[in-house]
C-alpha cells in the first residue's frame, strides 16, 4: 500500500531523465520508487547514481507503447508495457500513485477504462497547471471529455478546488468558467447551463473568464469542456514556442543584435522561466480511483522530479478519499 | 449605388485616426468616402488635412454606442448612431461596404438582423485574418455564433474560400477544420461530422489541424464554431501581448539588460511586427446581404486604412455575388 510507481519508458527522455529524478526524488524523500520498464536499461542508468539501493525497485515490463498506438490498443494489446502494469498496480493498491510522461491518450483510455471512476463521478477529467501571474491556474478539462454535459463541468471544479486547497494550499480556490464573455448570458447552450449551475454549487465561484484573461486571471481553478481545454492548452504551447523560437531567430540576425542577445541573456533567461512548464509538475487525471499523474512528454529529470513530488502529496493528502467525501456531502445537500 | 461607409465614432481611436485613415485612403484610391458620425468632431479632424472636399461626405449621425452596451439594445435603441445608420446605408445600397471599429457584438447583430443573410445561407460568420508564417490565415466563425451545427461550418469554408480566392489572391485555398487531433475521428460529435462533410464538399479539404499548429499551418482557411474561434482569437491576443509586455519589462530590468534592449532594438521591431495585426486589415462578416467589415477595436490610422482597402476589394470582387453563385452551385449538386 501507498506505493509509488514510476513509467520508466514513457515520454521523450526514457529512461534517463525518468531514472534520474527518481534518484533525486528517493535521496529528498526516502520514499520507495517502483519504476516500470526494461530491467536491463533502467539498470544501466542506475549505475550512474548514489543512493540507497533499497528505496528503487524494477518491476520488469517487456513492452513499449509508441506515440503512435491508438490509446485502446494500448490497453488491449500492450499488456506487458510499463503503461498498462504501472497502471493496473493501482488497482492491487489503490492508495499507490503512477507518474507518467507517456501517451496521454493511452493513459487516459487506461486509467479511465482500468481503474474506473470515484463513486458518483460521471467524468474523470485530466488537469493542468498553467502559469499564470500570481502563480498556478488548474485548468481542466484539457481532454478527457471531447463533449460535456454541464454537470461534467461543475463536478471538474469541485475535483479541482479539492485538489488545490490540498496539492497547491490555496484556502478557498476560486473557480472561474472559460467562456467568450464576461456576463452571465455568454457562451453557449452548454456553458450558459454550466454557469447558472456554479453559481448555486456552494464553491467559490468568480464568473466567466475570456480567454485572453488566463493569464492574468484571479481563478485558481478554470473549468472548460475537453475540446476547449485541449484547444487552449495546445495553443498555449504552440504560440508561446512559436514567439520564442522567433525571438531567437530575431536575436540571431545581425553582429549588433548578436551582442544585444549577449548582453541580455540572464534577463531573458529570467523572462523565459516565467513560461516553464517544468515548475509545475505533472498533470493529475482527476476522477478515477488512482493517483495517475501524467508529466509532460518532453519532461527532463526536473519536470519529472516535480511530478512525482506531485504525485507523493496527492498520496498523502489523500485526495481519493477527500474527492469522495465532497461527492458524497453534495449528493446528501 | 458602389459607396463606401465608415464608422466615424467606433473604435478606441475615434475620430481622430479613423478620419486621418479615410484622408489617406481617398489620396490613394479615388474613391468617395461616406464617414458617419458627429459632424462637428469629424470636420475639425478633417481640417488637418489636403484631400478632395468632393472625395469626403459627412452623414451626421447623433448617437454613440459604448462597449458596454448590449447589442441587441444598440439597434432598437440608438437608431441615430453611426454604427445602426452605416449598416442601414446597405440595405438601401446592397453594393456598399461598411466599415467599423465599434462593437463587434452590435456591429454583429445589426448585420445579421437589420441586413439578413443571404439566401442560402444558414449564418453568417465573423472572419479574421491571424499572422501565420505564410502570410494570412483565415479563421471563422469567431464569435457570431456560438453554437454550431456541421453544415454551418461547411458554409463557413465556402465563403472563406471564395473570400481568400478574390480578396487574399490565393488560387486554391486550403481548408483545414481547427481539432483537439489530426486523425479524421478525432473531436467532438460536431466536428466529427463536420469532418465527413468537409470530404466531401469540393473544397480543398486538407484535414484536422490542432490549435498548436495554427501559426505555421499550411491552411488558408481555418474552420471552426463561433465558441471556439472567439477563444482562439482572445488567447492569441491575450498571450502574444502578456508575452510582448513580459519582454518589456525584462527588458528594463537592469542597466545592462536596457543596453541589450537598446542595441536588439531594430530586431525585436521586426520581430513584433510579424504579429501585428495591423497589416491584415479587418475581419469581414461573411453571409450577410452586404460589406461588413470589422476593423480591429485599437485601430490606428494604418489598420484602419488596411480596412477600407479591404471593403474596397469586397466590393470591387463582388464578394457577395460570388458567395451567392457558390451556393446555388452547391444547391444544385
């Protein structure tokens, strides 16, 4: 009980990065890693590092889910991966969490389909951290659900304000709903329901956000249906990458803006963290009975380092039970 | 019949650069401007310039309309503002074009009520051009319809079509369906449907393109709902300036980052001006029974100006027409 368990093949820098922050978490926080994946590559790894060997354990997998494989297949097919057993590890211990920097769409489908929801959840929804100017902003849906019900929606902002109160130590989180207006009668059919309905579900709810305004936004939770959240999530990366890249080239282009670039490299560095990702660890599948915690598919040993510190609190905070508890108090209200 | 009319009173800059925008484009093009709106005010703007007296008329119209103030409220109550006379000036000149840097959301309702759409259209949509590596994209609806069904979304491809063939001089626009996945089953039940019936419309359907590919999309035409577009156009407004004022201040850090700053300065002009919405003119409302273009609400003289030359190309291409002509084509399949 209350393992943790680690995909040691999933996301673009398996396994070293994977093993190297599970070195640096096991030093910082003695807990015990199961890492999931090749014995024979993790082991070469290892080998690289201090650290007390009876913290790590390898849990042989035979095989590998490519980004490729349609999610259900995964599931199916791909039974001897370090997705599907770090996965189905958690329905022999349910308190264990699993941190992943593998497919999403294999993910969600395995813990959806392999553990199941928490009792009263219609939908179990995959949250992100954004970044944001008084720190981080949950945002979720971000794909799990490609078309809601406006309960789904209230329910995500309960998960997540539990979840933040908990994880992130925010008092009262406040919950805004992404929407293409301020006022209560903007949006559509779904989010005009969505509205009406957090507004009488006793929790902290600030109104519609514009998406222009995430960033600068006073929510620290925002729920969207998963098509929205997907959308704002992978624009998000694809415009912040497109102007940095942009600036780059920029800076590249002649000797006098070379030297400028020189001179202004720890400011830029500086201004570059602001937008890092790897601060803020993984990104938690709300819903299901299991702490899946999924990293950034590009993730390095810090981004996943703070994963799974991400996924130890979650275990420790039991956010589970506490999910549970507030589904089983509204239905009673 | 053929004129132009311009909101002299919308807009964050108004009147001022709204007339100077107007000044430069009857020295350019020769063409007579209707400007609407406080005849006194327009008139002092106008005596600090040299243009053709005879290339410049004033229609002076009493009342303003604020951003605050509901739309639907704008056109059965202030019947004497520039924005409500402009749009009515196309019901009695079906030729005409309108163009406004007022409130979208009145300048949508009025265009869609006081000029209805035409026949064949099922609704009509707003349409703006983002910066994308290639030039400009087109992207509709973004936000005058909130709710959507499939076959609104198809129309909304064949007007852009027809508008990127005569206005962006594109021969054979692609079209892309803006998804949370590039695999045609990927998305909600609307845009799975609306993938099937975008194969087999006679566009040139090129697929799924996810919102983090938008920028460098090889897509001349963007499909998506009003509830979408209206996000993706806000968050793209919203980040690309968090980011750009973020640079700034980074900028002014210390002294040696401001010496950095001062030597990058003609890069980073460049570099800027690659999002600058300036030279894409404004976002034409596309379905209804007349010239509506939408200039962007911070408009200067210049994106002003690039507005007018947009409503003159409108016109002089018979957009309208040609839209019209598309439909009975489709109709008659």
């Amino acid at each position: 009980m209350n393992n943790i368990y680690v995909d040691g093949m999933g996301g673009d820098n398996a396994p070293s990065e994977i093993v190297k922050a599970c070195v640096d978490a096991v030093n910082d926080f003695k807990r015990k890693i199961h890492i999931l994946g090749n014995e024979e590559a993790i082991k070469k790894e290892l080998t690289k590092y201090q650290y007390d060997v009876n913290l790590i354990k390898i849990i042989h997998t035979s095989e590998k889910v490519e980004n490729e494989d349609e999610p259900a297949m995964v599931i199916r097919r791909k039974k001897d991966s370090s997705m599907v057993v770090g996965i189905k590890k958690l329905k022999e211990d349910p308190t264990g969490v699993f941190i992943s920097a593998g497919s999403t769409g294999a993910l969600l489908a395995g813990g959806t389909l392999l553990l199941g929801r928490i009792k009263g959840i219609q939908r179990p929804a995959l949250t992100i951290a954004l970044p944001s100017e008084k720190g981080p902003t949950l945002l979720l849906d971000v794909g799990a659900n490609a078309d809601c019900k406006a309960s789904y929606l209230v329910q995500f902002a309960m998960m997540a304000s539990v979840y933040a109160q908990n994880v992130l130590d925010i008092k009262s989180p406040k919950v805004g709903l992404i929407n293409i207006g301020t006022e209560p009668n903007k949006g559509n059919e779904l989010y005009k329901e969505t509205y009406a309905l957090l507004e009488k579900s006793g929790l902290d709810f600030i109104g519609n956000v514009e998406s222009r305004e995430i960033i600068e936004s006073k929510a620290d939770v925002l729920v969207c249906d998963g098509f929205t959240g997907n959308i704002i999530l992978k624009l998000t990366e694809g415009l912040s990458s497109f102007i940095f890249s942009s600036l780059k080239s920029a800076l590249m282009e002649s000797l006098r803006s070379k030297m400028g670039g020189i001179l202004l490299k720890p400011a830029l560095k500086q201004f570059k963290s602001k937008f890092d990702y790897k601060e803020y660890g993984g990104a938690p599948l709300l819903g299901v009975k299991g702490g899946v915690i999924k990293a950034h598919g590009s993730s390095d040993s810090k981004a996943f380092y703070n994963a799974i510190r991400q996924g130890i609190v979650f275990q420790e905070k039991n956010i589970l039970e506490q999910i549970s508890n507030k589904i089983v108090e509204k239905q009673q209200l």
